[in-house]
C-alpha cells in the first residue's frame, strides 16, 4: 500500500491540465491501458468470491466469463471507433447527442450513484475477509484503505490509476497462480488427485443446457455474461475513459479486447483454486474447521487457507493481491466519477468557459468527495444485512436503464425522443418488479405477483423493453424523428 501509494501520488506534477488529470494526454502503452482494462474487471471480491462460488457448487458461474469475446468484439467494432470519433473524456456526452440533455442528465446521474455505492460496498466486503483473518478493527480498515487509495487517486490522476492498476494487476495475476501451484503439490497424490476428486463430484459442469427461465442455466449465465458487458465495454465510464487514454485507435481497439479477453483465463484461475480447495479438503477433511463446512461458509474456506495453510511469504503476497484487486477498482471509481461531474456537469451547465484552474480545483474536490461517501457508505454497511444482495438490486435497476437506452442510440439510426422516454419508464419498472417482487410477495396468493424469473435476466428483460420501445416508436411515429447526423452536428 505504501508503495503504491508513493508511486501514484509521483505523478502530481505531471497534472498540469485537466486533460492530463482525466486522459493522462494519451500518452499509456498500450499493455498498460489493457492491464488496467482488466484490473478494472477484476475486483477484491471476484479475487474470493468466485473460488468460493466453485469450492461450493460447479463452474456454472464461469459461463459468464464465456461471453467476454462476444462483448470485446463488439467493443472493438462498434464501441471504441465510436467514442473515439466523438472525442470527448465523458461517456455520455454521445447520449445528449442521440436524445438530448435529460438523457445525459439521466444516465450520468445514475453513473454516479452506483461508483459511490460501489467504492463503499467495495470497501466493506474487502474488510470483512482481513477483519475474519486478523481480527482488525472493520472501520480502520475500511478508512484506511480508502483514504490510501484516495491519495493517490486525487494527487495522481488517471496516470496514478492506471500505472498502479497494471502493477496491481501483475502482483493479483501472480499471487493467484503460486496460491494454485501450491494446492496442487500439496495433494497426497499430485496435482492430477485434484482433477480426478473434481470429476467425480461432477465440480467441472457448466450447469443445465435446459431452457428454463427460472434457473441459472449455462443459456442464462451467458446471455447474462452477454449484455452485462456489454453495459461495461459501451456505457462505463471506467471503460470508456481507457480507450479514450490510448495512443491510436488501433491501440485502443486491442487494448479493449485483450483486456476483456484476459479476464477469461484468469477467472478459470480463480475458478480452479475453488475446485482445488474442494478436492484439498476431500484429502484431508480433519484439517478444515467444522465452522467452515456449513455450506453458507464457503467463501471464508479460502480466506481461511491464505492465513492457516500457505507459508509465510505466499500468504503476504495473497492479501497483497486481495488489496490489490479492491484498491484498482476503487480508484477507477474515483477518477472517472470525478471527470464526469467536471465535463457533464460543471463545464456542461457553466455559462462561462472554465479555466484550466478552476477544472483541476473541480477534479480535486470532486476526488474527495467521492472517496469520502464511499467511505461513509462502507461503514454505514457494517450492521447491513445482505448488503451485497441489496447492492445487486440497486444495481440492476440503474444499470438496466442505461444499456437500453445507449444500445437504442448506438444501432438505431432515426429515433422518437419520446418513445426512448417511455421505454426507459417501461423498462425501469419491469427491472424494478423483477428485482423487487420476489422479495416482497414470498408466501400466499401474493406470490402469484413475484417475477417467476432468474434475476440473472433482470437487466436482459430491462434492456430489451427500452430497445424495441424507442425503436417501435420510431416506426409508428416516423414524423417526430430525427437522424443520426442531426444529432451530431447539434452535439
């Protein structure tokens, strides 16, 4: 954290703009904007989560990994030579463009909201594991981090973030690999004991090839996985401010598709050291506590292995990687939730021209404004129930809202402004049913009431009530539309 720490804030003085604050003058290697493509993927809680995830049940989860070269083709045909033909920081300057002010209004404010709840819930869950390992005080935890994090964040800029998030990359990507060698040559039999425990507890399945709607099947997972990151690869500011940073368009291209793709053999590692610890403790059972094998238990077994089983040295480099995971996506959080209350919202509604000055005090404040709540947040957290249940929720419902209405904009090339109204007013009430109704109406004639589907397809349903909305409109009411290029040239 120290070094990290020094490194990020080095880079003070070279924000002397506020085009080097958000875009560091697109002056990234390319392998730097990819690795922070990816360590923005990956956060503390997918680095424990997701071997948690396959230590308890199968690789049903891993599906959605599966639907990032789908994404990154998009990305890279449709998305990057888009945002970077527009050639502005903000991701939602395009959506003022295509419907007017109230959309870029709408979808930046929604942005905004969940960076916030994000960094908090990011916060929080990255203690509880270091409070269950070592007893530290959750709070301190929690501050420290976060106003670590914050430091360089505010004093380096985008620079800070994505030169840390490389490094943080690297050191995640490492620890993850010598953690999962060091199961393997720990099993009685060597590493082809884990394979051979694995398949016969079917640990390897992919889940039901079924069509049902109201499980996570591998159809579900994947059409999920598919328009998750999509809303990722075409509406994220995170994202979008990384092809921005890029050299050329070429070297934003392969930045976003490799940085999507590397997340796929890097997930099949977490993955692994899941399947690992199953078959580790089918070899030995006596050593895992009797607290630890209650099935709502499962994603302290790896916490639990870092701290009592890897020797010293490798278990410093696993927290290390923990740290590294939560402190890259919170500090992308930071820095693009602070450019965009500067471009689409100080320099939007400004009557003035804003000087370099007054941009960079912005930048710094808005910095600490976001760290700060976040940090609230994650303590406010600490005596929540389920409160990463509530986060998806709140999630989907905001999210939802802005793919459909980017997608509707990026492939629709006359559009009813009016009908994108009402599909978004649609879309946001049936994601709302959907995420909300199963856990209202649970018992009685009211369940009849509840979503009979997976709340997997929360944001699917959403999405393609606001797309086939403004686009039907537009057909119907082919008069009050407007083209692409009108759109543009107003913008």
């Amino acid at each position: 954290m120290a070094g990290v720490t020094l490194l990020g804030s080095s880079f003070y003085k070279k924000n002397t703009s506020s085009e080097a604050f958000t875009l560091g003058n697109h002056s990234f290697p390319g392998w730097v904007v990819t690795m922070s493509i990816f360590a923005t993927f990956v956060s503390s809680i997918s680095f424990l989560a997701l071997p948690g995830n396959a230590y308890l049940t199968n690789w049903n989860a891993f599906v959605f990994s599966l639907s990032l070269p789908i994404a990154s083709f998009v990305a890279v045909k449709f998305f990057v030579p888009l945002y970077r033909k527009i050639n502005s920081p903000s991701a939602y300057t395009y959506l003022e463009m295509r419907f007017g002010l109230w959309a870029r209004v709408y979808v930046s404010a929604c942005y905004l909201l969940t960076q916030v709840m994000r960094v908090g819930t990011i916060l929080y869950l990255l203690a509880l594991p270091l409070n269950a390992m070592f007893g530290w005080d959750i709070v301190t935890i929690i501050a420290v981090t976060g106003l670590t994090v914050m430091a360089y964040s505010l004093l380096g800029g985008i620079q800070a973030v994505m030169w840390t998030d490389a490094i943080q990359g690297i050191i995640l990507i490492s620890g993850a690999i010598l953690c999962l060698l060091y199961i393997w040559f720990s099993m009685p039999e060597g590493p082809g004991q884990v394979f051979a425990i694995a398949q016969e507890n079917n640990k390897f399945s992919l889940g039901s090839f079924g069509l049902s709607l109201s499980e996570s099947t591998f159809w579900v997972v994947l059409i999920y996985g598919i328009f998750i990151n999509l809303q990722n690869f075409g509406i994220d500011q995170n994202y979008v401010q990384r092809y921005m940073a890029s050299k050329s368009d070429r070297e934003a291209k392969r930045s976003a598709f490799q940085g999507g793709l590397l997340y796929l053999p890097v997930s099949m590692l977490f993955f692994l050291i899941g399947t690992s610890l199953f078959a580790y403790y089918t070899a030995f059972p006596a050593e895992l506590p009797v607290a630890l094998r209650d099935a709502g238990m499962s994603d302290r077994v790896f916490p639990y292995f870092i701290v009592y089983k890897l020797p010293a040295g490798l278990t410093g480099l696993l927290i290390a990687s923990i740290f590294a995971a939560g402190m890259s996506t919170v500090s992308t959080s930071i820095n693009s939730s602070s450019t965009v209350i500067l471009i689409d919202y100080v320099k939007r509604f400004s009557r003035h021209e804003v000087s370099e000055k007054d941009s960079m005090r912005v930048l710094y404040i808005a910095s600490l404004v976001i760290s700060i709540l976040g940090i609230l947040i994650g303590i406010a957290m600490i005596n929540v129930k389920s409160a990463l249940d509530a986060w998806w929720k709140l999630a989907s419902v905001f999210s939802g809202g802005m793919l459909g209405l980017f997608l509707l904009g990026a492939f629709v090339e006359k559009i009813n402004v009016w009908g994108a109204i009402v599909g978004v007013v649609l879309g946001l009430l049936l994601i709302l049913w959907m995420s909300v109704s199963p856990l209202v109406w649970t018992e009685g004639a009211a369940k009849e009431w509840a979503s009979p589907f997976h709340s997997y397809l929360t944001i699917v349903f959403g999405t393609v009530v606001i797309f086939l909305t403004g686009f039907l409109a537009t057909l119907l009411f082919s008069k009050t539309t407007r083209p692409r290029n009108e759109y543009e040239r107003v913008g």
